[in-house]
C-alpha cells in the first residue's frame, strides 16, 4: 500500500501552542485550557451549570467574533471532546474518497446506526477536493453519549435538549479566515470551519433553514453530511476495510492522538474472476465502480445486530475497467 500525505489535523489548542497566544505560565493541559476558553466567550460570571447550557445552531465559525459566540462555542467544544476520546482518526485516501463520494445509500438516517468512536475525524488524502472546496478533513461528534455528557460535566457545560439528538460535522476546507480563500497548504491557525449539525433521522432538516449559504456551499455541506453517513455504513457493513493502520514514521509526529484508534477505509476488490466486455463504441475510459450500495435492514423481519443496531449490507456490482492506460 503507498504511503499517501494527509490533510492536517489539529484543535484549537494545538494552535495556541503553536502560535504561542497565552502567556509561557498558563496551562495547557487539557481541561484547563478548555474551561479558560469557554470563560472568554461566556463571561466569567458563566460558571454554574445552569448558565453554561448551550444551544449550537449551524454555520461557519471565527473564534472569539463578537457576532459569532455561537460557532465559537461550537468550535471549543468539539475540539475538547475531540481531545478527551484519544482523538480517533479514520484516514481516506482519493479511491475510497470517490467510493464514499458515489455510493448509493438506500437511506441517510443514522438512527440505529453504531457511531464506534463517538467523536473522530475523517482525513483525506492530499488534493481531494468536493465542488472545488478542498476536502481536508471532517470532524464528528455524536452528542448524545453517556461519556460525552461526562466530559462535558468537567467543564460544567450541557447542550440544551433540543441539541442532543444531533450529530456535529466540523468541514475544514482550509478557508482563510480574513480573505476566505481556500487552500489545501492553509496554516491550521489561519482557517475557520465549517460547522453544521443534522439530526439522526433528517439530515435535510438543517440544510432547510441555512438561509446564509450558497447553493454550492449548500451542496458542499449535503455531500459532506452523506459522506459521513457512508463511512458510518460502510464500517458497520465491512469492518475488515477498516483495519488499524500505522502512520508511516515520516509522519507520525504530525498526528496526535491515542495511535490504537488510528484506522484506514480501504476500497473494496472488484469480484475476482469477472470478465469485463471491452467497451463497444471503443472510447477509452478510466476504471471505476459502478452500483455500489449500501442498504440498512430496517424492517422488522430482520434479525439486528447483537448489540441492537441495524444490520447493514454492502450490495457489490460490477466494476467498470478503462483503457490499456490504467493502473
């Protein structure tokens, strides 16, 4: 398997640290640093629990923005529940990017789905890109987890009950905080994030009400939303492609992190022993999936899984060859 070059992944205290924003005494320890920046956007007077219950809501974020607490407070608090898991990371590379990209699902509803880590990131290959948008990695929480409201019980915050059924998927694109240009080789501490939330069971629901968006950044966050919703699937359907995986040496030190949680989505083979017709109107074209599809046994006559969760299936088709060109 060639070794690939990741996008970055980092939190908003690794950027601190790196850009030496708080004073050489202060704390970077994990809980502190995070309980400080939660003290900036609420006020010091928010230190009871009752007064630190949050309510999210959708959007792009620029930390510590007077306008925009909300998406800060997003962005603190996905950072720090990403910290406190271990910092899982599921690593894709372009042909699993496309996979995950053209599947068909046959529904997007996460509900009965097994999240495995409650809160990781999906990074992806250098260079893959979702309508022109650099696609450098995705961060997902589930909110609505027993270890989840544990951490947060340690910053004496809690999400509003309308924010619990909810998962949060944090788009980093490499968008350029002050000029909004986007850019794979974008320094983590110059970027803002994309920062969404879709229920379970509807993950139209947000995009319905995001009346600031484009239609393209609307399609960016769709595609996104479905792309999680598949790596999700496909786990639950093939976890022998999603194996453990060790990061080569060269790049180990740019990922932090709990290094048993580090995981890789593999493409699936094509069935061996298939013959493929040539192609008749003697076009040369590049070799591809056609028809994969993963299909979630909802109905009652199934039998679940043994933990209670769905059974998910992955429904292979043919694979399309191209020209005497390809690999």
């Amino acid at each position: 398997m060639a070794d690939c070059k990741w996008g970055p992944d980092f939190t908003f205290r690794d950027n601190c640290k790196t850009t030496n924003l708080l004073s050489k005494n202060f704390s970077y320890d994990v809980v502190p640093f995070y309980n400080y920046m939660l003290k900036l956007l609420l006020g010091s007077s928010a230190g009871k629990l009752e007064s630190r219950k949050l309510q999210i809501g959708n959007g792009p974020s620029v930390l510590f923005k007077d306008t925009d607490i909300a998406s800060s407070l997003r962005d603190v608090v996905t950072d720090y529940l990403y910290e406190m898991y271990g910092r899982p990371k599921w690593f894709v590379d372009k042909t699993t990017f496309n996979l995950l990209n053209t599947i068909s699902l046959d529904s997007d509803d996460l509900s009965g789905i097994i999240f495995p880590h409650d809160v990781f990131s999906l990074v992806f290959e250098h260079g893959v890109e979702l309508e022109g948008f650099p696609l450098r990695n995705i961060r997902v929480y589930r909110r609505a987890a027993s270890m989840t409201t544990k951490f947060l019980n340690q910053l004496e915050v809690e999400f509003t009950k309308s924010e619990v059924e909810l998962v949060n998927l944090m788009i980093d694109t490499g968008e350029v905080v002050m000029s909004n240009n986007t850019s794979w080789d974008t320094p983590p501490y110059l970027t803002r994030k994309w920062n969404w939330s879709r229920p379970l069971k509807d993950p139209e629901y947000t995009l319905n009400f995001a009346t600031t968006l484009s239609a393209q950044e609307k399609n960016v966050v769709a595609r996104v939303s479905k792309i999680v919703a598949s790596a999700l699937m496909y786990k639950a359907a093939r976890p022998d492609l999603v194996p453990e995986y060790v990061l080569p040496r060269s790049q180990r030190y740019s990922f932090k992190g709990d290094k048993r949680t580090y995981r890789r989505i593999l493409a699936p083979q094509a069935p061996p022993g298939r013959e493929y017709a040539p192609n008749p109107t003697g076009r040369e074209v590049r070799g591809h999936y056609r028809g994969w599809v993963l299909r979630t046994l909802r109905h009652e006559k199934y039998k679940r899984n043994a933990d209670g969760s769905f059974k998910t299936v992955l429904v292979e088709p043919v694979a399309v060859k191209g020209g005497p060109s390809e690999d």
